[in-house]
C-alpha cells in the first residue's frame, strides 16, 4: 500500500464520516411564523411626517408592480392590474427614477389625479460630484417639477446607499450625509415643500452595523424606512426587522417599509404563511406607518430573488387578506 494511496483512503472515510454517507445538504429550518411577532416600534404617534398626512391608526399600504414593458402606459397598467385583481386602489405608489430622469411624467400625474401618493425612488449620481455643485441645474430642475405639481409625494433619495457595491459612488457616509443635505437644500430653496424625505438603508446595514452612519440626521429626515426580503435566508420578518426596529424606535418618525418580499424559491406554502406573519409585525409595531410590498421578478435573478406574487395563488391570497385589514385601510389622520 502507497502512502499516496492510504492519504487518498483515509480522506474518503473521514468525509463520509462528515456526511454520514450521505451527500445531500441538511435540510434549511424554517422559521416560526406562528409565534407572537416582536413589538418594538410601538410609538403610534402622531408624528411630524412633513407633508404626507399621516393614519392616525394603521398603516397606508402600497406597492411597486413592475410592468411587462417599462413605459408609461406599462406602468400603468401594471399597477391597475394589481388593484383590480385586489379590488382595492393603493395608497402608495413606488415608482423608480434614474438620476438624470424626470418627475412629473404623464404617469406619475394619473396616479396622483386618482388619488395616490407616489413613492419616488430616485437614484443619485456620485455624492462627491452632488456636493461639489456639479448637478445643481439637474437638481433644481427636479424641484421645480415637485413643486410645480404642489401636491405631497415621498421622496426616497438614493435608497439602500449601504450596498457594498454602491460604495465606490457613495464613498462614505459622511459623504453621503453632505449630498443629501446638499439636494435637501435646494428643493427647499426651489420651495418644493411638499416633498416628504424618506431615509431608507437595507435590513442587512442594521444587522452588520453599517446602515446607521449614513442617517443625515432628524432634522432633514421626514421618514426613517428599510427594504427587507426573505430571500436567500428564509427567516421571519420580524427577525430580519428587529435590528432596524430597535433603532427606528428611538426616533421620533413614522417608518415606511420601502420594500418587503418572500421570494419564489421557498414555494407558495411557505411563502403565504410568511406573508400572514408580516401582517402581525406590522400590526405590532404601530410606528409602521406605511408598507410597500416589492412585486416583481427581476430579469435574471434566480428563484431566491424572485419576489412577484401575483399569479401564485396561496401567497396572493395571503396578501389579499392584508389589503382586506382595517389596519391597511386607515383614515388620514386631521390636520391640527
């Protein structure tokens, strides 16, 4: 008997010792999405939310459908379809927008005549260049369309600006707090005040530690809010929210959940029962002021990244039963 040989016997046996003869991979713990949800967030208010009229109970409910095609009439007819399969109008709106791309769309100013608020996620370009006076033209301009319109929208200003590969365009979080200040400042100057500020970093930056360095501070924050998906990892929402919840609640803002999701790869059993234990989150935490499920399937993702729920029936059936809830149908809340 070689050496060579007995080294190659002698990793084989202590490899299948490892798996027990068995090559298949453990089987992935599913979460319990029927114990109480956590309850962090439970301030109800009232809060000072800019111009969005806030709920003086529940929640607004809202949504981003992505089209078949991306364009105006896409965009909405996706978003009707989805309400009528729902039988219900959305509060909110997302509607997403490239640096250089306008507001104010023909789109953009149907859903706002039917009554929606529009959720603007707008991407921004190198926060260096934003504070160096680079854009201020492109930023005034997009003022001026916020304030040309008057009525109330959400701004999302470059929103999840803790995802690792966004750090070479936003270079810090000091940065990143300067351009922010910096674009808040000139809508203000334009008197685009009917723009609500909606700070929003990923679930995953609260976890690591990361996401809080980039908050530009209460007073030029209107809303704190997150994106948070059962993807990859399949866990509770209330899990993948406490560590954001548990900051959020020392601020005195209302939050939006910007985007939520439970992705394809967890079937529609599973994926219905987690969207049933996201209604209880939010309900326990009464500081979630606005919700906005992320219905979509981006080209080319895999399964776990795969997020649309329209056309899997026991999933859509669960969401439906949170569109039903008074929580999610609420009153606005009175001017003082």
């Amino acid at each position: 008997m070689t050496r060579r040989w007995l080294l190659a016997l002698v990793t084989s046996l202590a490899v299948a010792g490892c798996t027990g003869g068995d090559p298949s991979p453990a089987p992935v713990p599913s979460p319990d999405l029927d114990g109480p949800p956590p309850a962090i967030a439970v301030n109800p208010g009232p809060f000072d939310a800019g111009p969005i009229a806030l709920p003086a109970r529940g929640a607004y409910l809202g949504a981003w459908v992505k089209p078949a095609v991306i364009s105006q009439p896409g965009r909405l007819e996706a978003t009707r379809g989805l309400e009528e399969r729902l039988g219900r109008d959305l509060d909110i709106v997302h509607t997403y927008r490239k640096w250089d791309e306008k507001f104010g769309t023909a789109s953009d100013r149907e859903y706002l005549d039917a009554g929606a608020t529009l959720l603007f996620s707008w991407a921004s370009g190198d926060t260096r260049s934003i504070t160096s006076g680079e854009h201020d033209e492109l930023i005034r301009a997009q003022a001026r369309r916020v304030a040309k319109d008057g009525r109330p929208v959400l701004m999302r200003f470059r929103w999840e600006m803790d995802r690792p590969n966004l750090r070479p365009s936003m270079w810090s979080g000091d940065d990143y707090v300067a351009a922010w200040r910096h674009v808040r400042r000139i809508f203000d100057a334009e008197r685009a005040r009917n723009a609500s500020w909606v700070w929003c970093p990923t679930a995953e930056g609260f976890e690591n530690g990361e996401a809080p360095a980039f908050y530009p501070g209460d007073d030029v924050v209107d809303w704190t809010c997150v994106d948070v998906y059962a993807g990859e990892d399949f866990r509770s929402l209330g899990d993948l929210l406490t560590p954001f919840l548990r900051w959020a609640a020392e601020r005195p803002k209302p939050i939006l959940i910007g985007e939520y999701g439970v992705a394809a790869a967890w079937g529609s059993e599973r994926r219905a029962a987690w969207l049933r234990d996201a209604t209880r989150l939010f309900k326990a935490n009464p500081q979630i002021k606005g919700v906005c499920y992320f219905d979509s399937n981006p080209d080319g993702n895999p399964p776990a990244k795969q997020f649309q729920i329209s056309g899997d029936a026991p999933a859509f059936a669960a969401f439906t039963e949170l569109t039903r809830d008074p929580w999610f149908n609420p009153e606005v809340q009175p001017e003082p």
